[in-house]
C-alpha cells in the first residue's frame, strides 16, 4: 500500500449540514472549485437557482425551476453513473464545487472529461448548466450508511434552494418484477408521482413488484431512499430507474436513462 499526499490549498466550505439524528454524528460539506468561472461559492450556485423565486415545484413545466440530476450507485453496470457522465459531458456542464460526506470514501482520480482546468475527480462533484445541478457520485456509501448520506444530501439540497429532483437508478429485472425482460427497459417511481408529459411515457413501477413486502424505512438501496429524502425535506422527486439484465450494454442503458433525465428536467437530448 503507497500513500501519496499531494499538497492542495485549503478548500473554503460554505455549508455545513450536521444531521444530529445518525448514530455517529458525522457532517455534509461543500467546497468551492478554484477553477469555477464564478468568483464565490453563492454566486455558482445562485447562477442555477436563479429561477427559484418565480418558479414553484407543483409547476407542471420544469423550465426554469432550479433542479438537481443525482445517481444512486447501483448494483449492476455503474449505469446511473455512466448517464450522469453523459449529461455532464454533452452539455459541457461546469464543476462549481464538490461535496465530502464521511460515510461516502474518499476517491480520487484523472480528469473524466479530458478538460484541462479540471486537474482530477473526487467522489461526489457538482456540476452546472442553466437552471440544472448534477451531483457526480463515484464512490457508494459505506456499508449501512446509504440513508444517512442520502439524508445529508436531501437536507442540503433543500437548504440551498433546490425545487425539484430526478434520482437515476438501476434496478435488478429479477429481483425487481416478474417478466421484465419483456417490458421496457426504463421504470419512474413512485408511481403516484405528478411527472412531465415527457416523462409520463415511462412505465411506472409499483411499490409491491419493487420492494416486495418491505415497508418504506427499510427500503435502504438504490435510488428510493434518495427520492423519500427529498420529498421529507421539501424537494419534489422521483426516480428514473433502468431494469438492469445480464447481458445489457450499459452504454445503452446508460443513454436511454440520459435522455429520459434531460427530458424530464427541460434540457435537449
């Protein structure tokens, strides 16, 4: 085992989320990028919730109204990870800051999208366009800690004025539902959820063919404790999710699961 230390300026943090109901007490912290075109912390993130004053999360258009892509790390083909690199890379999404969770690992790793001002990538990164943050996530929570990060990253979300969300997820077509091979490749949840004619086209998941006789707070994988996060911290979600099989190409789940996401939050395909 080699331990390298690379010297880094120290980051400035700007919000700190302490969610005193986990176990361990541990914090949510965001850090600016150097690199960001714009000249403060707020100033990035209030260039993509700029539409919150005028804009409602009950709005049936997702135009404008300040909106966060975040993937779950899955269980298959990393396929929610591969769609979020997909819209970033696309629509030459900007990194504003990153976040550091305790109970997410530390990674680090080359630049993903050839850029020279983006020097490397770390384990959870922001990225920004328009009215639409994308949370990069590359590394899964630690063990038994998946909904205490989810809980974190809904607390901040809401806290620094985020309307809506679209949680990207997979889901394992065996343990998911019955004959899904059959079906489309793509699943929304929760199925009650008031989504976008653009989105309405993917067929719902109920909770019974999901999560079997699981009640909600045990429901810790995937993208539902993310969506329940959310909606507990006044953030209109849902979940897209692509019924992972064996044998998939990931790149093409991967793409259909993009373009559903841009559909459903006003960007192009």
């Amino acid at each position: 085992l080699i331990l390298i230390r690379i010297p880094m300026a120290p980051p400035q943090v700007i919000n700190v989320v302490n969610v005193m109901m986990d176990p361990v007490p541990s914090s949510l912290f965001y850090f600016r990028d150097p690199a960001a075109a714009s000249s403060s912390d707020v100033d990035a993130l209030s260039l993509v919730l700029g539409g919150s004053a005028s804009s409602s999360s009950s709005s049936s258009s997702s135009e404008g109204v300040p909106t966060l892509i975040l993937p779950a790390v899955g269980a298959g083909d990393g396929i929610p990870q591969l769609a979020v690199d997909l819209i970033i890379h696309a629509h030459a999404m900007k990194r504003i800051g990153y976040l550091h969770d305790a109970d997410v690992p530390a990674v680090v790793g080359r630049a993903p999208y050839g850029r020279n001002e983006e020097k490397c990538s770390t384990s959870m990164e922001v990225y920004a366009a328009g009215h639409v943050a994308v949370i990069q996530q590359r590394a899964p929570a630690d063990a038994g800690k998946a909904l205490a990060a989810a809980r974190r990253v809904a607390a901040w979300a809401a806290m620094v004025g985020f309307k809506r969300a679209v949680c990207l997820g997979d889901v394992d077509a065996g343990a998911a539902m019955r004959g899904a091979a059959a079906g489309p490749p793509l699943r929304r949840w929760p199925p009650e959820v008031r989504v976008d004619d653009r989105v309405a086209a993917v067929a719902p998941i109920a909770d019974a063919e999901l999560f079997g006789p699981l009640p909600p707070e045990e429901r810790h994988l995937g993208p539902w404790p993310l969506v329940r996060e959310l909606e507990d911290s006044g953030v209109s979600a849902f979940a897209i999710a692509a019924v992972n099989q064996r044998g998939d190409d990931p790149a093409r789940a991967a793409t259909a699961l993009a373009d559903v996401a841009v559909d459903a939050v006003g960007l192009p395909k």
